[in-house]
C-alpha cells in the first residue's frame, strides 16, 4: 500500500484503514458543530418549541451533509477533518477567541492550500477589528502592536513547524511547484461547475458552427481537446485562450467589493459572508478548480441559514445545486442508486425545515403548489426541478439514443454547464444580499454576547465596545 508506483493495489485491509480513518477523524468535524451548537443556542428571542427546532437545524445540515457524504464516505477523501476545523476556526472567531481562531486557520492552511482561497476574509477581519479598534474610525494610535504581534507569532509557529524542516532540506522550491501545479490546465478531466466551464462550453458550441459554416476548418481543431478527460493544458479554440494569471486577477476583484464590505461592517455576520463569498469566488474564476471545491461555500453558507430567510433561500438553492453537480464523482449501478436517494432526503429535509422555520403558510401568488418550492422563487424552483430530466437524459436518455461510444463526455458536460448557470446565480445573489443587506437575526447575539462572555480578555478593547452603547442611552434620554 506503501509503494507509490504500485497502481493496482487492493486489499480489504487497506480499504478497512481508509474507511475506518475518515470515521475518526470525522469526529473533529462534529466536535466545531457542537461548539456552534452551544454558541447558538444563546437566542432567547424564540418560542421554546421553535428555540428547539433551530437550535439542531444547523447542526443536522452539516453532520449530514450530503456533500461531504460523497467526497468522503463513497469517494474516498478526508475533507472532514479539514472543514472541521475550518468551522472550529470560524466559531472561535464568533465567540472573540481571535488567536485561537487564527491558529486554526493557520493549521488548516497548511494542512491543504486550497483554503487560501478564504483566507482574504480572515485577514481583512481580524485585521480590522482586533489589531484595530473595531467600534471606532481607523488610525494608527488606534492600532493594536501587541495584539498584531500575537496574531505573528501564532501564524508564524504554526508556518515555521510546517515548512522549516523542507528549508532546511533545501527542498522548499519542490514543495512551491506541487502546491501550485499550473501546468494541470484551466479545467478538471470533469470540468467543475464554474464561469469557465461555461467559457469553455461556448467555445465548444463556436467551433462547431465554425466548421459547419467554414469559417474554421476541421484540422485547426484539436480533436476531443478540453473534453477528453485528460488533466493536461489545452487551448480554446474560437476564443482566447485563458492563462493563470488572468484567473489570479478575475478572482482579486471579485473578492474586492465583499472584502471592502467587511472591511466597512465589521461584523461577525459580515465576515462569515465574506468566507463564503470569497470561496465561491474563488471556484468561479480559479484556475483547475476540483468540483468538491463548492463544499468551501456550502458548509460556512449553512451557519448563516438562521439568520435571515434571505441566507437560507440561497443556501437551498446553492447546496441542491452543488450537490447534484458532485453527482459524476460516482457512477457504478448502486452508487447511482445511493446518490439520487440521498440528494432527495437531503433536499425533503433541508426545504422542510426551513419552510416550518419561516412559517410559509401563504402565498402571495396563484402558482401552482408543485411548481414552487419552499423560500425559493418561480424561476429558481423550476432550475431546481429542471435536474430531474438532466438525471433522467445524463442515465437512461443516453443509454436508450447510443451515444455512449461518439459522445462519452456529454453527460460530464451537460451537468458541468447546468451546474454552473445556477452556482453563478447563486453567487450573484448572495453578493447582492451582503452588498444590500443589513445584519439581522442570531449572529447579532454573538456580538452582544461576547462583551460579557469573556472577563478581563482585553480592558481596553472593552471600554471601547461600550461607547456606543453609552451613546445610545443619552440619545434616548433626550
């Protein structure tokens, strides 16, 4: 098992180690949602029988989540362990255990480099508002040496530990080259549901009509080129061709306006929105983004569902969607069983819950019950329902027409390019909701709660949170 170049391998040992490693540690992933469960369940503004209900909503959505079900448990991968103590990072950030939630991300980081992608939204965050005072206007003799030199040190360790023996061994320059291998190509063998699986579908579609019409001809097109299967570069045919850099730069500015947003708010539920939007930008426009990548914004979307009907429209949007399209990850006869079964219990669940949560007892329009589902409107309900007859053509419909043989790649394709019209919607809504939106519902507690919560943390950043408060009391006298 131990042998690299040893491919075909197998044994029911080695599968008993691989399945029974990511049921423990599993466990650290149950252990950050219990911590936010704790956390939570400070609302006191509820009736008790809806406190109950919400206060295990969350918690079932993500020791069940589907998503995870799929990478993990039938894939095979550890990602578990991994967004638990990405949501450990994020809960010790909301309770104000800012070092603590910095080394966590720092271990994360270092443990796999793909959570760069929301490190942005940490940054920015603890930046403003513990290295700054975050209740007043920014200026230097407001910046906090001491709290920036803590958050130093604690990162620094966590990189010295991980990366010291590889500069020792002078071997730093090879791990820099495997941990950004932009020689894979633009795309994934399954292209990842994103904006350039789109670019790449149009470009598809332009080259056809291009040699049909004969404005290209048949030997300037790379036969099979983008779909076939392969991870390697590839060039666009009719347009341009895309280079690392330029993805590195669409995904800067689509993180700028929410990172200004958080920079300006400085909430707590700001900068969870900021986690999930900055990953969700970086699966839209990065470069060889691997389709488990959407779980970077499902999982962090799924602490925000209790705190407007707004979040929780999206999350159900997103995550059905996101779900489905981690679907070509598995193919044999049962596993296509499993994974059908299990995206309608999760989708029974999930829009359920939330409709008894926001009490949708009436609407406000003739539209046909089965038409419109829960939270969502009319044109995002009928997305949704519209991957029934996409599972139904990608399974029987291309058995029954025989195109198995000339087309292998379509149902990849037609699932990829689907996927991705609702991700990017899903992605343009949610900016417009961080962009528009004031902050509302449970993670207001957080930020109330925790001037309380911890005595004697920080004296002086304590007097400061009062301020405001002490405003509001002589504006109210008057």
């Amino acid at each position: 098992m131990l042998e690299v170049s040893n491919l075909d391998y197998a044994s029911e040992e080695t599968v008993y180690f691989q399945r029974l490693s990511v049921i423990v540690t599993d466990f650290i992933f149950f252990y950050a949602v219990l911590e936010f469960k704790d956390v939570s369940s400070l609302s006191k503004d509820l009736k008790k029988k809806e406190s109950i209900f919400m206060q295990y909503t969350i918690p079932v959505l993500l020791i069940f989540n589907l998503g995870l079900f799929i990478v993990d448990h039938i894939h095979f991968q550890y990602n578990g362990i991994l967004f638990g103590i990405m949501l450990l990072s994020i809960i010790r950030i909301l309770q104000d255990r800012n070092v603590e939630g910095a080394f966590w991300f720092a271990v994360l980081l270092n443990m796999k480099h793909i959570y760069m992608y929301v490190a942005p939204a940490y940054f920015i965050y603890l930046l403003r508002t513990y290295c700054f005072q975050a209740d007043m206007p920014i200026s230097w003799s407001r910046f906090s040496v001491r709290n920036f030199a803590n958050l130093a040190a604690v990162v620094g360790s966590v990189f010295a530990v991980s990366f010291g023996p590889f500069i020792y061994l002078n071997q730093f320059g090879q791990v820099l080259s495997r941990l950004f291998p932009f020689k894979r190509g633009l795309l994934h063998a399954y292209w990842a549901p994103n904006f350039w699986a789109l670019y790449s579908g149009v470009d598809k579609v332009l080259t056809i009509v291009g040699v049909k019409s004969g404005i290209m001809t048949a030997d300037n097109v790379q036969s099979g080129s983008m779909t076939s299967g392969l991870v390697q570069e590839y060039n666009h045919t009719a347009l341009p061709s895309i280079p690392p850099g330029f993805c590195f730069l669409l995904v800067i500015f689509g993180m700028l306006p929410v990172l200004l947003s958080l920079w300006d708010q400085r909430t707590k539920v700001s900068f969870v929105r900021s986690v999930v939007l900055c990953g969700l930008t970086s699966y839209l426009f990065g470069w060889h983004v691997h389709e488990k990548a959407i779980l970077l914004a499902i999982i962090p979307l799924a602490l925000l569902t209790l705190n407007s009907k707004q979040d929780a429209r999206i999350y159900l949007f997103l995550s059905t969607v996101g779900y489905y399209s981690l679907f070509p990850l598995l193919f044999t006869p049962l596993e296509n069983m499993l994974k059908v079964l299990a995206l309608i219990q999760s989708s029974i669940f999930s829009f359920w819950a939330f409709s008894f949560i926001y009490s949708e007892k009436s609407r406000k329009d003739d539209t046909p019950i089965l038409l419109q589902l829960p939270l969502l409107n009319l044109s995002e309900s009928v997305f949704i329902l519209g991957l029934i007859p996409l599972g139904l053509f990608n399974s029987l419909g291309f058995w029954l027409l025989n195109i198995g043989e000339r087309l292998p790649f379509l149902p990849l394709l037609l699932t990829s390019v689907y996927c991705s019209l609702g991700i990017v919607y899903s992605w343009l809504e949610f900016y417009r909701l961080c962009l528009t939106d004031s902050e509302v519902g449970i993670f207001s507690i957080f930020q109330s709660v925790s001037r309380f919560s911890v005595v004697g943390y920080n004296n002086h950043n304590s007097d400061v949170d009062q301020i405001p408060s002490k405003k509001i009391k002589k504006a109210k006298r008057k």
